[in-house]
C-alpha cells in the first residue's frame, strides 16, 4: 500500500527519554525519572463518593455527549480559583494541559514559525509543537527563568513566548515577582504573547508564589493549568484561559480534535472539587513533597560530598535539577545508574537547542523518603565509579 | 498584542451546524438534528458498579499516568471484538473516534494533500481533516455508498479514501458485500489506503452488516472504533486499529496531543464490558432503535403523503436521510420547523464539494416513538406552508 506520510510525521521521532525510560519500569527500580504525582496523595474515598453521586444524581446527562466548552459548573470553579477577574466564558476545559498546548501549537503556529522557549523547556511542550513545525528558539535564562534582555533581543516575529514560572518542568525554578514584572512589561511592549503553562503553582512549600504572568496582562496571555497534581493526572482534566479574541479558534480546534473533554470526569472533579476539597487536601500534598524535597537534598548534600556536583532547592513542585561534573555525560550515565537500580531523566533533550549533557532532572515526588535515600546513594556510587573510569579523579578530600 | 494566527486556523470557521443547532435546545423543540444517543440505553448502574469496583481494587493505578498506546486489558478486549485477526500491539485507545481522525489527519495530510471522501461524508470528519489543510474530494456515491469507477478515477496521489460503510453519518446507507468486494480490491489495486470509521456498525437491526473493509486487508487500512454507541458517548473513547507500518507514528502523534486517553474510564469500561456485558446489552439498543426507526418511516409515510419527498429505511444505526421536493433549502426551512418545535440538520453542510439543499438528516434514536410522530407532523405542516409559500404547489390530491 502506498501509505505517504505527512511531511510533519515523516520528522516525528519516538521521544528519546521515552525508549531510555522504558528499561525504568523494571522492577526493583526505584525511579526518580518520572514525573508521576505520589498516587498516595489521590483522594480514591473522594472520587469514589463523586461516582456515586454524579452516576445517582445526574447519570444520563454524566454519559451523553456534552459542549465542547466544558461543564459549566467546572468553568465556573476554575474562574473562581485564579487569582484574577476571568470570565467562565474564556475557560476552555481540555483532556489535560498537554492538549491545551496542541490546541495553542494549531491555532498559532504556522511550519516555520518561531516559538521562544526557556532553556531548558518542558519536553511535552516541544513534543506538542513540533507536529505543526515551529523553529523553536531557546531564551537564555538564568535560576529566576528568561532573561529579559535575550527575550526582548528575540522577539520580533516570534508567534509566542512558553513559559513555566512556577517549579518549572524539568529546572524546579520559579520566576521571581521582579522577573515576573519585567518579563510581563516586556512582552507587553514587544506585543509577545505568552503562553503561561502552570501545572505545578499549588505545589507550594513554605509561601505561595508570585501572581501568574496572565494576570498582569490577560489579553496577551493564553494560560493552562491542570488537575493532574492537585487531583490525579489519570483522569486527564486541565483547562486553559483564553483572551476572547483568540477563545474561538481553541474552541473550534477542540470540537474538530475531540468535540469535547469527557463530561463524566469533568462532572466527578466538579463533585469532588465541592465544599472547598482542594482547600484541605492541597495542604497535604504540599507537606509529602517537601519532606521529600528535604530529603533529596539533605542525600545529595550528603553522598555527593566531594564531587562537582551542583544542585537546586525548588521551593516547590516536582523536580529538582542537577548538574554533574565536567565529563559526565548523563545520556550515557543513566544504564550505569539503572544497573544500580536508580533511574534519573538526562536533562540534554529538553533543551530546543543543544543541550547541556552534564545536566539531568531528580523528581522528590514518587519516590519515598527511604527511597530517596537508598536512590541517591546508589547514584553517589555509580557517579563516582564513572569519574573513576573517565580517569577524572576530580574526588575532593572527604569531608571531615 | 500581536496575535498573529497560524493559517490554517484564520481559514476556521464556527460550524455552521453548530450555530444553527444552538437555537434547537430551546426547551420544547423535539430534535431530531443530534446524534445524540438515546440516554435510555447508558447502562449507568453498570458503570456504577465498575467506578466502585476499580477504585476499591486498582485505585492508584486508574488514577496515575498511563501508557500511551492505552490499557493493555482493553486493548485485548478490542482486539478480541474484532472479526478478523487483530494483534492488541495494533490497537491504539483514542479519546473518541473523533480523535482518531484527528491522529489520521496529523500523521498523513500535507497541506494539499487530496483526500477523497463519500458523498455526502461525516461533517466530524471533514472538521477534523480541515486543520491540516487537504483538499478533499468527493467520490459520487450511491445507495450503496462510493462508486467505484469513481473512485478508481480519483486514486491517483490521493492520500487516502474515507469511509464510513455501516448505515453511514449523514445518510444511514450501508455499503453491500458486493460494493465491499470491490472497492477494497479496487484500493488495493490502486494502493490507495483505507479510512474505514466504524462507529454504528453493532446498530444493526435485522442482520449483522458484511465484513469491515479492514478485514478484506488489513495492511490497507486504518479502522476506527467507538465506544459511544454501544456504551455512552460522554466517556470519549474510541479505538483505532493500524498497520504496523502507520502505528508508531499515529502513537507519537497520540503521545504529543494528550498523553494518553484517561486511563480510569478506560478501566471502567474495560470492567463493564467483562463477562460478556456488550452481548445481553447491544441488543436492547438495537431493539430500541428499530422501534423508533419503524416509526419516524411509518410517520414520513403517513405525514409526507403526495409530497414529493423521498426517504430511505436504513438498516442500523442512527440516521435516515431524507430529500424534499425541489426549490426546497432545508437550511432555510430549519428556523420554520423550529418555529413548530421541530428540529433537524440540514443536509448542505455534509458535502465537501457543493451539497445538495434539498436533502436533511433525522435522527430516529434521541426522541421517542410518540415525540417522533409529533416532530414529523410538525415538519411536514412546516414543509406545506413552505410549498405553498413558494407558490409551488406541488401537492397532490390527499391519499384516499
């Protein structure tokens, strides 16, 4: 059969960190790879209650066909939840965040199109651009995100700016009010619109952060969030905030994708969100993940004594991120680290440009206290074995 | 800001049907114009059951990430349904068969690209294909559906043909075993690649339709599945069945829209469906659907009588298709039906090339025995005034 491909698949490439991450699966690994939301923190009593009630309540609606908009009452509460003046009517529910960046990539992107990215960038975000062939360009970017300068220099022409202020995927970094402030202005006077993607902004540890860039400037930003990390990401539920200048396009983008986000589940998150849900079990997530940031650093303060190895606090979120001494490339690290039983992301493909090999990304979130500590020696060992073996002996004296 | 649109969504535009069919959820209007499944058929204490039975036995898992290509016990599940040999490893779970196509589209339409379609064709589809900007062509198509002759004519750099052979959205035609034979040895012949959409062939009435065309060559073919018919539409899912040529990057494509379709309603259905649930299920579906096809035709008869108007008896599924007498514009007569209470869809939007005024889709599944008997008296009153209006005059003397 004469199967022709698209030009934009003939491109298409199975996701590198994809195959690396498959042999992680094995078990006895423990895997500080994924970004998978501790399932401890899935509120199962919760959904179940919402089942039973929405199936009782509202069973026949709950299973037809639905607007492509979303569910109303869902609408309504993530207006409610953000931290600015949004209209229900700009909220477009979607199957996760990750479809609001398909629908942000058709409705913007034309093949050839430049797309400013932080460097490094959400892989998910440059997996879900590249089918509509954008030239992604990097903005240099520092621990308190773009640089402003280099965005401004950059600019002109671009269809859009990707940002992930809070707890970044995959840096843990957070933008600063200052930052923030400049980079909004900025945009503003380049006439940049940003796309503000924040899946991890309730992940807070010890202070909420800085308002989201969208509410300084709604008309020039599309912003998307998700249930995944508050709720559970099985479900696949995520929004996204649209100026209404821009709204009907998404909207068109996402009947013609798939007409709508299942209404079932939108109606069990709307159950369960009820009566201030999220008030009391954020918390809880919150104080899992920080134990267990606490506890990745406090390892790889401990086991990386000695080496060149520099390391991130994130003041909340998922992901910490690392660089390794010069020499280490964590592509080829990583099958030494899984013989070892630790699994770990290169941090190389999620930059648009060339990556940095020495870089890779540690989630705190899936993995246990004891795990941690068990993972991070493992990895102490298998790094020091590599310096070994590269004939570095870069190994400081011992701390006393 | 300088929101500049990418080309292919400054060409959408709002769905005409959309807009029409807005006006149609007045309360009072019996519509005959969504294909909405009747909400009777949802088996909710089924899905009840299910809900309780995955959170209280795989609540983590029905809750976190999940693999792209879907559940491996539902892939099974699908494969097993399937009349002809399906390796699971082919099976792709889509939110919605609707996404399907949109999968369909990214992976294997350039800009131009001719694809040929039925005529008239599935509004869905040409929505879904319309992002990636083909050029479909019709291929003239009769009671039987695509004509061959026609459709050898049009192979050539054709991309693929689309085809929907059990009792077809819009027109409720199904393609015979004779007409099957044909085109599938016609397309192999050519090398031109099958779409074959699937979603009411279980709605069948009085016999089982012949073999899907995929079964004829499965190398040949995509096959798309649903299960909003024979379950409910509001769980968005779907299948498709791909050649092992085609499957990775319909899967890399599927990886970077949404991740993967949710992985709790996949569980829930997977677990609804064990024991055999679709066989003592799909029959009071069809039992039900007969009944109401049996009277929207008994009603066409009654109502329409000495007016020019023709209709077909479809053997399955949802939709009859019906052509009105010339210098009819059903899109024109839907405000006046509606004025009655009455709605339905026009006919013109379901044509990639100009369509034909004259013709309207009703569904028979939605409204009831007794609300399709009010509905088609009211369309033929409608459609009286509206002859006499015209000064056309086309009665005949009333039926003794």
């Amino acid at each position: 059969m004469n199967w022709k491909l698209a030009a934009r698949a003939a491109k298409m490439n199975p996701s590198v960190l994809r195959e690396i991450l498959k042999v992680t699966e094995r078990p006895g690994i423990i895997s500080l790879a994924g970004g998978l939301p501790s399932p401890k923190t899935f509120p199962i009593q919760a959904f179940a209650d919402a089942c039973a009630e929405v199936l009782h309540n509202d069973g026949q609606a709950a299973l037809q066909y639905a607007a492509s908009e979303g569910y109303a009452p869902l609408r309504q509460a993530v207006a409610d939840m953000l931290p600015w003046n949004v209209d229900p009517a700009q909220v477009l529910i979607t199957t996760g965040s990750q479809q609001g960046l398909d629908l942000v990539a058709k409705v913007l992107i034309d093949p050839g199109s430049k797309v400013l990215v932080e460097t490094p960038t959400y892989l998910g975000a440059l997996q879900a651009f590249g089918p509509m062939e954008p030239n992604p360009v990097s903005v240099a970017s520092d621990e308190d995100g773009v640089i402003v300068d280099d965005l401004v220099a950059k600019a002109k022409d671009a269809r859009f700016v990707y940002l992930l202020p809070n707890f970044q995927n995959p840096t843990g970094r957070t933008m600063t009010e200052e930052r923030r402030a400049a980079v909004s202005a900025a945009a503003a006077e380049a006439g940049l619109p940003i796309i503000e993607d924040n899946p991890y902004g309730e992940l807070w540890f010890d202070e909420a952060p800085p308002l989201p860039l969208t509410a300084r400037n709604p008309e020039g930003c599309i912003y998307l969030g998700s249930f995944s990390k508050v709720l559970a990401p099985g479900l696949r539920l995520g929004f996204l905030v649209a100026p209404k200048a821009i709204y009907p396009k998404l909207l068109q983008a996402k009947q013609a994708v798939d007409l709508h986000t299942p209404i079932f589940t939108q109606r069990m998150v709307s159950a369960v969100m009820k009566d201030g849900f999220l008030d009391r079990h954020v918390p809880t997530i919150r104080a899992l993940y920080k134990r267990q940031r606490d506890a990745m650093i406090a390892a790889l303060t401990r086991e990386m004594a000695g080496l060149d190895v520099k390391f991130n606090a994130p003041k909340g979120g998922m992901f910490l991120w690392a660089r390794l001494p010069e020499g280490i490339d964590t592509v080829k690290l990583l099958p030494k680290a899984v013989e070892r039983n630790v699994a770990f992301v290169p941090g190389a493909p999620f930059y648009a440009g060339l990556g940095d090999p020495r870089t890779l990304r540690l989630s705190f979130v899936t993995a246990s206290v004891e795990e941690i500590d068990v993972a991070i020696a493992a990895l102490a060992i298998t790094l020091r074995e590599e310096l070994e073996l590269l004939g570095e002996h870069k190994l400081a004296p011992a701390p006393v």
